[in-house]
C-alpha cells in the first residue's frame, strides 16, 4: 500500500485517539476538582468540630447575659453581640439603598460612554481592595475628619420633645463610624450583586410594561425591581456575612477591645420600650464587636481564654445564621410571588 493510501488511515487513527485522551483528560480534572473540593470541606469539619470541642461547655446563658471579664469563668458577649448587630443594622440601612440606587442607575439609566466606564472600573477596583484600607479611610474621615476639628471639636445638640442628643462632630470612635466604614465596605459587594440581579431580567418583560403603557420608572418599579429582589437579597446576605466578620476596621477606627457597656445602655429588646431615647444615643456611642472580643480573647496568655473564644465563635457563627435564614426566607418568599 502506498504512502499516500496510508495517510487517511493514520488521520482516521488520530481521531479515534483523541477522544479516549480527552476523555480520561476530563477524568483527572474530574478527580482533582472533587478531591479540592472533599479537602476543603475536611478542613472546614475538622475546625467545626475543634471549636464545638473547646467551646461548647463554656456556652452557657451567663456568657450571652455577661460583659467581659478580668475573669475567664465570669466573661461574656453580651456588649460584642449589641455592638455587632448595631454596626451591622446600620451598615446595611446605609449601603443597601445606596448600592441597589448605584445599580438600577447603571443598568436603567446610564447608557454606555466614559462615565459608565470609569464607575465600573472604580466599582471593580474597591471590591478587590484590603478591608484595613476602608478602616484607614474611615478613621480619617469619620473619626478625625481629616483634622479639620482637631484643635475645636464641636457637639451639634439635637433637642427632642423627651430627650437632647449630643452628635459630636467628628464621630469620633462611635457606632455610626464603625457602621460608615463597615458600609464603604460591603457597598461594592452589594452593587454588583444587584446588577447582575437586573440583568437577570428579559428583555421581553420590560418590553411588555412598556406596552401597556407603564413610563420607565413605573417598569423599574413594580416590574424590575420585584423580579430581581432575590438576586439582591442573595448580594446582601454575602455583604452582611463579610461585615459580621471583620475585625481590621473596626481596630483602626478605634472599637474598644475592653467594654462593659452596650450602645445606649439596651441590654434587651425591653429596654426599647422603657428607654426610647437609647435608640437615638446607641449610634453615638462606643462600642465593642463580637470579633473584636474574640480576637482580645485569643491574643491572652491564659489558656481558659482559648475556650472563652471558642464559645465566642459559636455564637457568631449561630448569629450569621440567622441572618443568611432570614435572607434566604424573605428570598424564597418574593420568588413565590414572580409570576413569569
């Protein structure tokens, strides 16, 4: 047989080859994949089950009910839980309206030139940058106010029908700092999230508002903005988990690490009701987060302060449960409710 009879065999050959190297290709990556992935999950166990093991018989009703202590057996969360969820309600009151705002924009409004360009690329750039950085940004801002009352600190007093509040200009080292810096944070992280969730939407049913005569804000409105309520309920469970957690910013913009005392003096959802005007002294004052303590607790010599933070964590990591639950029913819910 000639040489050239033999080349489409060969050819033939190398196609039937191919597929079996591809196939065993896909095989290995395959294999790498899930082996990451069982890895990954391993580690996670193992650190669930060493701190379950450390801190589950210092979880006690007197550690949520107790402040910090010079005494390991006496210590508490109880001023890094109000702490925690005052920074994290008024971060997310802040940063929500503004990243969902920042993207119906974007998506709705703007159309694509120079400055849709250079808010992206900004938008991109501070999702990927340190969290340190946003508390170094913060306490400039916040705290010191670039100095501008270094030398002349000024109380703007605001008179109410049942109490006077004192706002000190700067904030200084106070819950509304840390909330400000905690929603710089998670800002990026909601925009996105929210984009994409608009971006989700067809085409086809906007088109179909805008038959029947809806103007464009009435489509964003009652159209849009329900349909795509999931997917930004999903960026503002990831923006609320990332917040939860951080202990760099909070450090740079002053938390006490030491306080034994809660925002406004509520201890309890009671105290609301019997004291109103903590509700509105709560923003200004100091504060402590339950990262904050958990990494004081870790850094002590005394090994009792190992379990302490153990049981610190649990309760952290039950408290971001609660808000990813929260999230995922109120998300469940609206998606009963889209009919297309």
């Amino acid at each position: 047989m000639s040489a050239a009879a033999t080349e489409p065999m060969k050819d033939l050959l190398h196609v039937k080859r191919r597929p079996a190297r591809l196939r065993w290709t896909e095989k290995i990556f395959e294999l790498i994949g899930a082996g990451a992935t069982w890895f990954g999950l391993a580690v996670l166990i193992v650190l669930l089950l060493g701190v379950l093991w450390q801190g589950a018989g210092w979880l006690t009703r007197s550690f949520l009910t107790n402040y910090d202590s010079r005494h390991p057996e006496e210590a508490g969360v109880l001023a890094g839980l109000w702490g925690s969820f005052w920074l994290v309600s008024l971060a997310t009151l802040v940063a929500v309206p503004v990243g969902v705002g920042a993207a119906i924009f974007l998506e709705e409004y703007q159309t694509k030139g120079w400055l849709r360009t250079m808010i992206e690329v900004n938008i991109a750039n501070l999702a990927g940058v340190p969290s340190i950085v946003y508390g170094i940004l913060g306490m400039a801002v916040f705290v010191k106010m670039f100095g501008a009352f270094a030398h002349d600190p000024k109380i703007l007093e605001l008179s109410l029908y049942f109490t006077t509040i004192e706002i000190p200009l700067p904030f200084g080292r106070t819950v509304l700092s840390g909330a400000l810096t905690l929603a710089l944070l998670i800002l990026p992280i909601v925009i996105v999230a929210s984009r994409e969730a608009l971006r989700a939407i067809p085409s086809s049913i906007r088109h179909a508002s805008y038959a029947l005569g809806a103007s464009h804000w009435q489509t964003i409105r009652h159209v849009v903005l329900s349909a795509a309520v999931p997917g930004i309920l999903t960026g503002v469970i990831l923006a609320v988990a990332r917040a939860i957690g951080e202990t760099a910013p909070l450090l740079m913009i002053g938390a006490a690490v030491f306080l034994a005392r809660t925002p406004g003096g509520i201890e309890s959802p009671l105290d609301i009701v019997r004291h109103p005007h903590g509700l509105l002294e709560a923003p200004f004052d100091h504060f402590t987060a339950l990262p904050i303590q958990i990494f004081n607790w870790v850094s002590r010599p005394e090994p009792e302060y190992r379990h302490v933070a153990a049981a610190a964590i649990i309760v952290l990591l039950v408290l971001l449960q609660v808000f990813n639950l929260a999230a995922s029913i109120a998300r469940s819910r609206t998606r009963r409710r889209a009919r297309w």
